[in-house]
C-alpha cells in the first residue's frame, strides 16, 4: 500500500510482510472486519485493524474479544522517490520479495561479557550418566 505525488516524485509505502492471529487458549483471536481501511480526504491515512467497530453504520456498537486473543503484524515503512516513466511499484514488489525470502539469516544468542566465549565445563555435584566429556562430579554414592 503506497501514498505518493506524482507531481513531486516521493511516497510513501507500507508493507505487510508477516501477520499472525492466534489466542493463547487455541484456535483463532478475534477479529471484527479485519481490513486496510484508507481515508481519501481531508486528511490520508491507512489503518489496519483486526477488531473496528467504525467500519459499519453502527459505530457504537461494542465488539467481544476473546481472552487470549494476541495481534501480530510486521510491516516496513518505505519512503521512496520515483519518476514518472519508470514507476515505482516494480521496486516495491521487488523490495517486498527481498523482505519475506531473504538470501540468508543469521541468529546471534545474547552473552554476558563475563562468560568466556566456547563451553563452560560443567561441575557435577551428583554423578552423570549421560557422559559428558570432561566434566568434574563428586565420587558415585553408596
């Protein structure tokens, strides 16, 4: 979803790259006219919301959620300048391609600087069956 100006070249573009909906209890969190809502004047917006009570002729109305229900949508932001020949939308789905299949991922687990880097050498304090090379254990019981 992109708002841009064709007179000056910019705009600006939202992409939806991942969206789960589950309830913690199972099954499905609720949803209530789940859709992009966009205003088109005065004022341009885009919402997205999962359970909107705006979105009919009762605006009053209250809409149940189940307990448990959790939201979760992961966008990027693009700002972008184009022109008019070439467009803008090809660099968008190509953009969107990059962000949902990347090349490759790579995961970093958090250390504490005290730790030294490699493995700990366990110390035992009740024997250890499971054979793990090097460890220090106190003497089998009796």
């Amino acid at each position: 979803m992109a708002f841009y100006n064709d007179a000056m070249g910019l705009g600006f573009a939202s992409l939806f790259l991942e969206q789960a909906l589950p309830n913690l209890h199972g099954g499905s969190a609720s949803q209530q006219q789940p859709y992009i809502y966009i205003e088109n004047g005065p004022w341009y917006y885009m919402s997205r919301g999962f359970v909107y009570s705006f979105g009919s002729n009762n605006q009053t109305r209250m809409l149940p959620v189940k307990a448990g229900s959790l939201y979760y949508d992961k966008n990027a932001w693009i700002p972008f300048a184009f022109t008019k020949d070439k467009g803008f939308a090809a660099r968008l789905d190509a953009l969107y391609g990059m962000l949902t299949h990347p090349l490759g991922l790579h995961e970093d687990a958090e250390t504490y600087i005290e730790s030294p880097e490699g493995w700990i050498t366990p110390i035992l304090t009740e024997p250890f069956e499971e054979g793990v090379k090097g460890a220090i254990a106190n003497p089998k019981k009796k």
